[in-house]
C-alpha cells in the first residue's frame, strides 16, 4: 500500500507487502466477498482462486523469479505499432467536436475523443488517484496524472495507446514522449502504481511496478513512445499534425481522401436508391433488369421484391445497354398516398419507347406494390436506343419532374435543330407534370406556372430544355442549421464527345444542347446564334478525367460534418469520384478530386478503400447519409453490383446527435441479412495493382485502362463454392476488417478492459513456460498448443477427458422431433424470385444453411448425437474447451448437423459472447477472446461459422446474422473463446436452463 508523504508525495509499498504480493494470483476483477477475506486473513492469498475473473491464472510463487518474467511482460505491454498514423479514438472511430463544453479535460473542448460524460467519468477517476496525496504531493504530480488521464480524450488518442490495429495489445497508459517521461519519474515516478490500480484491488499493480518506479530506464521503457512525434506531449504542439485537425484529409495534390462500408451487394446493375421518408429508414434499391427490393434500416433484405417489371422492361444481356428499369420515385407523402412512379424501356409493336407509369401500394403488404395497379402516365418514342434519360424527381413543390434524354445517336441529328433545341417534343427535355391532380380524361395535369404553358407550337409540360441526356440528379434539402440552398436542381448531363457537364436546373433554361457541349461549341452554327441564351453549366470536365458523368448529391447528412455543403459525384466510365464546393462569396464551384484513404487511414471497423469502378448512380438516405451505386460488370443479369456508404474518417458528429429510431415495419416473407463481400484493402494497397488486383475496382484511385467485362474477376465472391472457401488461405482473411476486440465495449473502453486484454496476453506467454508441452511458435500471444477438441465421435464424459466443456442441453428453436424434420413453410415468394436466389455457380442453401431469419435446422441424421444424460444435442448447442479444466472459459464450440466446430472471431463482439454464456447457464459474458487465445482448434475440427453478429437477445448464434454453415474465410488461429460470470448467488459453476 502507499502512504503519504510530506516530501515525494507518497512512498512505495513496504518490501513485505511487495513479498506478500508477489505470492498472490493476479486477478483483475475479484469480488467484494473475495477482497475481505484478503483484507481479514491475508495468509490464504496464496491459496485463493478467483474463478470467475481470473484472467492470469497461472501461480506466480515464491519459487519462481518474479524478474525472469519482468522483461516478456514489459516487451507485451510495451508493443509499439507504427505506421502512418492519423485521428482516431479509442472506440475506432473519427474524433468530433463535443456537444457541450467539457469541465476536466479543457485541451480538448474543441476536437476530441470525449464527450461530457467521458470528460466526467476522467475527473472522477483522478479525484479518486489524489486522494492518497497531500498538498505538497498533489501540487506535485496533480499535472501529470491528469495529462496523462485526458490522452483518452486527444484525437490521436489511438496511437498513444497502440490502439490502431483491433487485433494488437493496446497501452495501459498512453505512450510519453522520453524527455518528459524522465521528468515524470524524477518528480512523481511512485504515482504509476496509483494510475495502474484497480479500485476493487488496490495491491494489483502495485507490485507488478515496484521494480520499475526504483529504475529510470525501466520505467520509461514502460511509458515511452519512441515515435517521438506522436508521442504525448509532442503530440499537442507538431504544427504539421495539427495544421488540417478535423478537416478532411488531402493528399500532396490535393485529392479529399475518404473511406466506404459497403451496405449492399451481389446486385444486377442497381441503377437508382430511394427512401421512403416515412420515418421507417427503408431504402428501395432498383436493378436495371426490372426488380425493386426493400432493404430495412439493418441492412436486412426483403426476399420478395417491392416491384418485379422483368416481363415487360426491354434491355439485354450486353455491357452497356441504356435501355432498362431506369428509376423509380415515391410519392412525397407516401405514407398517406401510397404511390409509386416508374421510369422504364418497352417495346410495342417492335417500336421502342419510354414509359412513366404509377402503381399503388398492395392493400395487404407494406412493402410490395400491387402489380396490377398499373396507370400507364405518359409514354415517349425513341428513335434509338441510346439516350433514354432516366431521371424521376418530386420536387419541393410536390409535382413530378422528369428527364428524357434526347433521342440518341449521336449529335442530336433530329430535326433542323436537333430535339433538344425543338420544344414541340419531349425528348431533349426536363418536363414537370401535376399527378395530383388528374381526372379520367388525362392521367396528369400542367402546374399553371410552367414556362411555356400558352407558348405557340411548345409543350406545355417542358421545364427546361436544351440537354443531351442528363443521368441522375438529386434536389438539395438546404443546410441543416440555416437552410441555404434548399430546393436546388442538380444534376450530370452526359456528352458527345468532349465535355461532361454539371448543371443546376432553373424554370425555362436552356442548357445548350446541340449547339454547345459543356462551355464548349458543339455546332458552331447554333453557337454563335444570339437567341440561343443558354445557361452555362457550374462545372466540365475533359474525357480525359472521364467520359460518362453520374450525378451525385450536395451532402446535407449529420454524420459528417465536413462534408456538408460538398457536391459529390462521379464519371461511370473512368471510376472517378469527384466534388464541387461552392464559394458563397463568388458563386463559383471548387474542384477536388476524391480519392481512398490509404496507409490506416480506412482501418475503423467495417470501413473499406476500394471499389467497384462503374458508378452508375448516387443516393442519399433518409438521413442525409450519402451512397453510390457500382458494379463490376456493365450488365444488366451481372451480380456484381455493390451500394457503398461514404464515410469521412477525420471527423464524425458528436455520439448520440444523429441517433435515429426507425419506426418499424411490418414484414411478409423472409428477411435475407447482408454480409460484405468486400475486405479493407490497407495490405492490398501496398501492392502493385497490375499484378495482384482486378481492375474494375479502383484502389486509391489511379487512372486505369477499361477492363473486359469476359476478364473480370472478384477476388471476394461470395458465390464460391464451400469446398473452394475451406482452402483459403489464411493471407486472404488478414486484411479483413475488424468489427470489435477482446476489449472493446459499445460507447468506450475502460481501464478495467485495456488490462484485460494486455494481461491475458502475458498470462498466455507465462503459460508457453510453464505448462510442459509444445510451444507454438506462429504467434508471440499462442497459449500452448495443447488445447485441441474432442474427436468427432460422441462426446466423452468431463471426468474422463482434459477438456471441461459446458453443452447446452435446451433447443434453440421451437421445439422439433429430432428423428422427425420440420415442416417445409409455404413459400411465399413470387415465382420469378425463386431462381433470384440462386447466384451463379452457387448450390441451392439448405435448411440448416439458410441465412433468413428464424429458418429452423433439420433435425435428424447427423444431429442426433446425444448429450449428457441420453439427450439428444440440438443444433446451435455450444460447449467451452479449455485446456485447464476452467468451467467458465475456453474455446467456442457450436454442434451444427452432428459435428462440433469452432467459430471465427470477425466480428464476434460481447453481444454474441453473450448469447453464448446464457446458453450455458451463466448470466453475462466477462471477456471475448480472439486470436485463440484460449487455444485452437486441431485440423480435423471444422470451422463451422464466422462474420457472427448478434444482437444479445438471440437463443443461440445460429440465430445471429452469420455466414452460411461452413463457409468462411478464416483459420484456426482465429478461433473465438469467452469467459462467463454469473452475477447472482452460487457462482460461475451453477446452471441454469433457458426457457423458451
């Protein structure tokens, strides 16, 4: 223990203390129970094992040198990950600026990785660590414990805690700068016991650090970070560091650098993204073929479609086919109105032509329309079968906007003047149309106030005219705090044969066309006529950046701050991502080109550098939140389409400000859940991409040549078969992202939990040394290699093998017959969805494979295994393998079809621990640990499931978003284990059963 002292502050642990302490177990959490009966009979320390929180569980006694284990532990606790470093917090996330002004850690009011309550709890705990001070110690040492306290709140809070990679050790302490460690120890060097303590056991560092408090060099080989330009205090002061802090990052020629999460995937060219704006967070995702599918706010799909047109859109297998299911808008009070307005290719009478058309909503289900409810609106005949348009929009006043492209061919050659510049037609035009108002005699009426209406030989429904063939535009919702901008028509006009071209759409323009392309002449003729009054675009670009525009949207969500107000888009030949930010003052439009984050820049949990290069369209949430829409393949029957999320990496908005609460939705069908095909391509960056990347994807972007669509290759395909997954190797799964750690809780991470993880590393170390057996030599942190399953015959009694493992003994379904299979449910899905579901090359999923929700397994053949007491084992039990005989930890096992595997740890978090511990009797779950680091399976184990997400409420992880049974992208060093607590009276070891 430490007392106070009128000269250093306070002074070291007795040596008898220190001795005592040494022949103690370190443990990091043990109950209130277990610290009185050290505090009242000390001399049973030595003989006390914390069951339930023991993490380091191997003896360090009198017998054996503490020294000889000082330096392996100093070397794990001290494991410095360098790299590009950048902003980043604790939780993997973006640092932000705090909602409310921050009391303790004030450095960091502006930009950080605190809020209020973060802030709180630090002052709190340095409250707790000054008073074992007096007044001299506290004036003392007071500056250094709390610097070092509030580097949990610094924007480069990650790297001083080697926290950047999820699969490493992280600090216990933030890393210091040499100098300033040295003065540290000079003046306070006996407070890092006081910093290191556990409040439930004040003598659980002190020991573990008396040794280095007495040595300098010990104790800032301890503390220091040798990166001595990121170390703290350095950190605070490097002008090139905090130069752009918050700002989004750029690259030395200027390029905005941000990352994406894939949201959606194994698509047929998806060629538009909508919301509902109902308050239910839904998208609608429309593929060019002629479906349209649901998509709910967890990123779960609606097996039936919301729209399935397939027997009537014309298009075609080949790459690049214009024609097609082109758009789909929703009526802007859709949850009253209950329509829905189509934009698509037919054919009639071997004549093509483009249809607008609306449907209304099906009586019985919420998310499908009724396909014979039909209104044809208007219909247009195109004289080829390029240039279709494509755009439906409702504007802010509620009436239908829509964009047809001119004609096709090339140079608009219809005509005298081409159809654009003719506005006795429709095509070349932007037409605005009144669908609220119609009778019987017409399915739409004019709005009073369109330009032309009582023009001599004009359509009455044009809006602007003069544009070749504008693809996607979006309308702007206006700053969020003061409104600017709202109500503004953007949108991409693609051209002939030099220029692409950003235009803003106002009442009665003329956009140019054919007479100029972009601020260029097309047709010089018409060009230098002076009544042509053309509005000139915001923005061109030369074919050399590109050769087909997509039009993207002004970004106006909450989650990104930086980007507000920044026009994104993109070019769908060249994969180019690109921004417009407007300069209010002037009115002009700034270019920066968009490109992935490299170095770590993308390494936060589930966020990816690369990407599909044909961007065929842009969308926006209900939220604001922003997305493209791309693919690998230009056809319209490729499933290689892929929805990515924009995320911006440097800054994000304060926790808890964009919170939304879907409202929910009621569902027929099944919900098919969503799992990212792509991987974070950090380690593929440092590669040459002409050897060992597809190029239809774009990775850090640079120009490439366009690629075949007969040569493309996805290198993640999910449709590989199970036998070709079971031979990945493992380099392929190491560049996967990391969704959580054994650390890592919801909002932050505790003292408590960067312990845990660090001492459960040098628990496995000192047990290579002390356990006889064979050491692995694969990874520093392998437990001994001794821990392998049971054979796959029926299980062996625990009283008769080295492994004590717990089985459930409830089903985690309703309850089956195991000799008897369940029912085959009534499918309720279209018949066009059925061969929907089957990728090609992929075998159909069988019931026990299913990734939809609630699909129960077959309960015979190989499930009929029998557990303790004769029962037979349902699948989804579990069981915990342990090479120490410890009930409440080891290796995950789940038993699936009449075999037991182990389970991959991506993006395995507390949540599914949980759902685990609570099968087997126990009430939560203390630790997840990844990396086997409660041991590996043997080869002759197979790995059953990975990519497990759980919410915590599910009876069993076959319940959880998962892969398919079998099928991963993982080895055994990634075997997930846990450790279980039960909270309540009679310990770890009691059971209890689940009810249903």
């Amino acid at each position: 223990m430490l007392q106070i002292s009128p000269g250093l502050g306070i002074e070291p642990a007795t040596a008898a203390s220190r001795t005592q302490g040494l022949q103690t177990w370190v443990a990091l959490s043990p109950t209130p129970s277990q610290h009185a009966l050290l505090k009242d009979h000390p001399e049973q320390s030595d003989s006390m094992t914390l069951h339930s929180n023991d993490l380091v569980h191997q003896k360090i006694s009198q017998h054996t040198g503490f020294a000889e284990y000082l330096p392996l532990i100093l070397m794990l606790l001290l494991q410095v990950w360098r790299g590009s470093c950048h902003p980043q917090c604790l939780d993997y996330k973006p640092p932000f600026g705090p909602q409310q002004q921050l009391v303790f850690c004030k450095e960091y009011v502006k930009f950080g990785c605190c809020d209020l309550q973060k802030d709180e709890e630090i002052s709190r705990k340095y409250d707790s660590i000054m008073e074992n001070f007096d007044t001299l110690g506290s004036a003392k040492c007071g500056a250094y414990i709390r610097s070092i306290l509030c580097q949990e709140c610094s924007p480069y809070a990650a790297h001083l805690y080697d926290a950047e990679d999820a699969n490493t050790p992280m600090r216990v302490l933030p890393g210091l700068c040499g100098d300033y460690c040295s003065d540290f120890w000079r003046d306070c060097r006996y407070t890092l016991s006081l910093l290191l303590e556990d409040k439930r056991n004040s003598q659980q560092f002190a020991n573990l650090t008396a040794a280095m408090e007495e040595d300098r060099r010990r104790f800032c080989d301890f503390l220091e970070l040798k990166d001595k330009q990121y170390c703290y205090p350095n950190v605070l002061t490097d002008a090139e560091l905090n130069a752009n802090l918050g700002l989004v990052r750029e690259d030395s020629k200027g390029c905005l650098e941000v990352c994406l999460q894939e949201v959606a995937n194994g698509l047929r060219n998806p060629v538009a993204m909508i919301h509902a704006d109902d308050g239910s967070h839904r998208f609608f995702v429309a593929e060019q073929l002629g479906y349209v599918w649901v998509y709910l706010a967890n990123g779960s799909r609606i097996d039936r479609p919301f729209l399935n047109l397939t027997k009537a859109v014309l298009t075609s297998r080949w790459a690049g086919d214009e024609r097609g299911f082109l758009c789909i808008a929703l009526h802007p009070r859709f949850n009253t109105v209950r329509k829905a307005y189509v934009y698509y290719s037919v054919s009639v009478k071997k004549e093509e032509r483009i249809r607008i058309s609306e449907f209304m909503l099906s009586a019985h289900d919420d998310n499908q329309l009724d396909h014979s409810s039909e209104r044809m609106i208007l219909e247009v005949v195109e004289p080829a079968s390029n240039h279709n348009g494509g755009q439906l929009l409702f504007g802010h006043d509620e009436y239908l906007y829509i964009f047809i492209g001119d004609g096709g061919r090339a140079g608009d050659p219809f005509g005298k003047f081409g159809n654009s510049q003719n506005k006795s037609a429709l095509l070349g035009k932007v037409l605005r149309i009144d669908i609220d108002n119609s009778d019987e005699s017409s399915p739409y009426t004019i709005p009073s106030d369109n330009p032309f209406v009582g023009e001599e030989g004009a359509r009455p429904e044009i809006y602007a005219y003069g544009v070749r063939n504008m693809w996607r535009c979006s309308i702007d919702r206006g700053d969020p705090a003061t409104g600017a901008g709202r109500g503004r028509m953007f949108c991409g006009d693609v051209g002939q044969n030099k220029y692409e071209e950003i235009d803003l759409i106002v009442k009665g323009g003329n956009y140019g066309w054919r007479a100029k392309e972009g601020f260029s002449c097309y047709d010089h003729k018409l060009c230098q006529n002076s009544s042509l009054d053309d509005i000139l675009p915001i923005f061109d670009y030369p074919h050399k950046l590109g050769k087909s525009v997509t039009g993207g949207y002004i970004y106006r969500g909450c989650e990104m701050p930086n980007l507000n107000g920044l026009y994104i888009f993109g070019d769908f030949m060249s994969g180019r991502l690109m921004s417009l930010k407007e300069n209010e003052a002037t009115g002009e439009w700034q270019y920066n080109e968009i490109c992935m984050g490299r170095d770590q820049t993308c390494k936060f949990p589930k966020l990816i550098n690369s990407y599909y290069r044909y961007i065929i369209s842009f969308a926006e949430d209900e939220a604001g939140e922003l997305y493209f829409l791309a693919t690998g393949v230009p056809s319209a029957t490729a499933r290689s389409g892929v929805i990515y999320k924009i995320v911006d990496p440097s800054r994000r908005a304060p926790p808890g400000k964009c919170s939304i609460k879907p409202l929910p939705v009621r569902i027929k069908g099944k919900l098919i859940h969503f799992y990212p095909k792509e991987v974070c391509s950090q380690q593929e960056t440092n590669h040459d991409t002409s050897s060992h990347h597809d190029h239809s994807k774009i990775y850090n972007y640079e120009e490439t040549d366009n690629t075949k669509a007969n040569n493309y290759k996805k290198t993640s395909d999910a449709n590989k078969t199970n036998k070709r997954e079971n031979s990945s190797t493992t380099a392929n799964k190491s560049n996967r992202t990391k969704d959580d750690t054994v650390w890592a809780n919801k909002d932050y991470v505790n003292h408590n939990s960067y312990r845990a993880t660090i001492m459960t590393a040098v628990r496995s170390r000192i047990s290579q040394t002390s356990i006889n057996s064979t050491t692995s030599t694969k990874r520093y942190w392998r437990p001994s290699g001794s821990a392998t399953s049971p054979p796959l015959n029926p299980p062996q009694s625990p009283t008769t093998t080295t492994f004590q493992s717990l089985t459930t003994t409830w089903a985690p379904y309703t309850r089956q017959t195991a000799n008897k299979p369940p029912k085959t449910p009534v499918s309720t899905t279209l018949p066009q969805v059925r061969n929907e579901k089957l990728w090609p090359g992929e075998k159909p999923q069988s019931a026990g494979e299913s990734n939809h929700v609630n699909k129960r397994p077959k309960g015979r053949g190989r499930g009929n295994k029998r557990g303790k007491g004769g029962k037979r084992l349902p699948s989804g039990s579990v069981r915990l393998v342990s090479a120490d005989g410890m009930p409440d930890r080891g290796r995950v096992e789940i038993f699936i079809r009449g075999e037991w595997g182990t389970v991959c740890d991506d993006l395995f978090t507390r949540k599914a621990g949980t759902v685990v511990c609570r099968q087997l009797g126990f009430t939560t779950v203390l630790m997840v640990m990844k990396r086997a680091a409660l041991g590996e399976a043997s080869s002759r184990v197979r790995i059953l499931l990975d990519d497990v997400e759980c919410e915590g409420e599910e009876r069993s992880l076959l319940e959880c978003k998962r892969s398919k049974v079998g099928k991963h992208n993982c080895s055994h060093e990634e075997d997930v284990g846990v450790i279980c607590a039960s909270l309540r009276e009679g310990g770890c070891n009691s059971k209890r059963r689940m009810e249903d």
